[in-house]
C-alpha cells in the first residue's frame, strides 16, 4: 500500500499526514504512529526483539518504498521542528546556497528577465471560470519549486530566491483554433509561438494541457513540498518535443522493441509533474547536457493524449515511468542496484 494513498483523518494521523497508526501491523505497548514519529520519541530504549516487530509491521503495511518515505518523512518532521526552535531563539537563517538549477538562473536570466516554457492551452474553451481555476492552480503548484528552497534555509526566502520567482513563467499561448489540438498542429503553431515568446523561451520544446491533465489537477491531491517523488498521481503537463522522432546513429534499419537501440528510448509527448518544471525539467532542458533519447528514456511517451498512436514504449530493465520525475536515479532503479539500502 502507498503511504499517499492512507486517508489523512485515519485514526492517529492529524490533516494532511500521510501515516497513520494503520501503517503498521505492529506496535508495541503504549506506542502508536504518533509517538513512533514523534522526533523527541526513543525507540532504542525498546527491547531489540520489539523494534524488530514494530519495524516489520511498518514494512508488511507500506512496503520497502513506503518504509524508506515514511523515513524520510519522519527526518524532515524533526528537521521542521528545529528549525522552528531556532527560528524562535532568533538564530540566522543559514548562509544562502543555491540550487543548481538557480545558479544557472543566475547566468542568464537575472536581469528581470521573463523564464520559463511556452505552454498551449488546449481544453476548457467553453469554460473560461473552470479554466482561470486551472491557471490559478498550476501557478501554486510551480511556487513549490521555490518554496523547497526556502525551506532549506529555514524559512528564509533570500533575494535571489524571491526575484527568481517572481520571473519564472509559463508563456500561455491561447486561441480557440486550438480547441483539442493535436501534437502535430501544436508543433505548428510553436513554431511561430515561440519566435513571439520571451527572449530564452525558444527551446525545442514545450508544455501544453489535455484533458487529463486538467483532471488530474482538479482531482488528485494538492501537492506540498513534503510531496513524495515518483508519484504517478501527481497533476501534470504534457511536454511535447519539436521533433516526433530521431535515430542518432542513422541507423537504416532497427529492432523497434530492443530496449538497448537509442531511438527507441526517444519519447516526442511525455507527462512531467507541475512541481518540477521549474526546476529539474526547466535546469535539464537550459542547460542541454542530456541529448533528449537520455533525457526520456526512463518515462512513458503518451502521445494518445494529443490525438496521436498509442508509442510503443520498449521497456527497460526497471520499466518506465508514469511520469518524467528528472534524470537521478528512480527509488526502483536504486532498490535493484543497491538492495541493502532498503533491508530493514
């Protein structure tokens, strides 16, 4: 079972914790999941032969993944409570560190200059309310970018931060001639679009809607910067590349189904989650070090959402994501590689 997928209000979860006392299958006397998350709490004073029961309860209920999230979600509780102890003895934030993808920001995009994506609106032309909601909404999803960076500086949000933030944008290109577009029109009219975009937006890609990614902002859960990786069911745009395919190494003739063939890792329409544009989608695609059959080798391609086949998607040794969470490692690449990270 998902630790997500645990309804907030179960008994021994306050709002919005995605653990619950029915995380577990086990727990010892006088401990629940709010003493056993609770950072000032002592499993070690427990007999070993109870910490063994009580863990393997927890790994019987959420799984090896759902163990190594609640772990992580229990160092970032504790995390939060210290610095909100420091914060209140009034200690400075930290010294400003920049993320990677800021530091790239910074060479050449910080003098108030407009960042970002182009991005089409295809849906909700009978629905201008339903669509101002949509904007409305993916526009807070993006601020988590920042907002993770805030919160590594104990809730301090530096300059650079804040006018990063308040630069980055998506270039909404919108027109009733666009009303259910395909990937193939999109691609046509991008290439006007993005000669009337802000200076840099011109890469040889972009965003746009589908009716699912609408439903998939409306319908699953608001994201948070406590917010899991690796989700399928986190809202969504589509990216869509300039190019439907490409074949590196000009080869005449290949096996569409071999997973070791680079132009069968090459995806022209993927889902990339709203939270990461900024950041780890918008850093990978400026900075141009991965050539784009790397950058989507590891997501399914989903061009039936823009009216087009259904990709073959040739699988790989771990499979293929429902959505494209960057270029590190997925839990399940990493669980197969290094099995002893997840023993417990």
């Amino acid at each position: 079972m998902s630790p997500d997928a645990l309804p907030s209000g179960s008994k021994g979860a306050s709002v919005n914790e995605p653990f619950s006392d029915a995380s577990s299958s086990y727990w010892s006397e006088g401990w629940n999941w709010a003493r056993f998350s609770d950072p000032d709490a002592n499993i070690m004073a427990l007999p070993e032969d109870e910490r063994t029961k009580m863990m393997s309860g927890l790994k019987e209920i959420l799984g090896e993944e759902g163990v190594r999230r609640m772990h992580i979600y229990i160092r970032r509780k504790r995390e939060r409570l210290e610095d909100k102890k420091l914060r209140e003895q009034g200690v400075p934030p930290p010294k400003y560190d920049a993320p990677q993808f800021l530091k790239q920001w910074r060479k050449g995009y910080s003098n108030n200059t407009p960042w970002g994506f182009v991005a089409f609106r295809t849906v909700l032309y009978d629905d201008e309310e339903k669509w101002a909601q949509f904007k409305d909404r993916v526009h807070q999803i993006l601020h988590l970018a920042f907002d993770k960076v805030v919160g590594h500086h104990r809730g301090h949000e530096y300059e650079e931060v804040a006018k990063a933030r308040k630069w980055f944008t998506l270039h909404w290109v919108e027109d009733k001639g666009l009303d259910g577009a395909t990937e193939e029109t999109l691609r046509e009219w991008y290439a006007n679009a993005k000669t009337d975009a802000p200076t840099g937006m011109g890469y040889n890609m972009f965003l746009c809607t589908c009716a699912e990614a609408v439903e998939s902002v409306f319908s699953n859960d608001f994201p948070t910067i406590d917010s899991f990786n690796w989700r399928d069911d986190a809202p969504f745009l589509l990216v869509v590349m300039e190019v439907t395919e490409v074949n590196p190494h000009d080869e005449e003739e290949h096996d569409p189904d071999d997973p070791h063939t680079e132009r069968n890792w090459y995806k022209s329409v993927f889902k990339v989650p709203i939270e990461i544009v900024p950041d780890e989608l918008w850093g990978e695609i400026d900075s141009e070090i991965f050539p784009h059959t790397r950058l989507t080798r590891n997501v399914k391609g989903c061009n039936q959402l823009l009216g087009g086949k259904v990709p073959n998607n040739t699988p790989n040794v771990d499979g293929l994501t429902e959505l494209w969470w960057g270029m590190s490692a997925s839990p399940k690449s990493i669980r197969r590689r290094h099995p002893y990270l997840f023993s417990v």
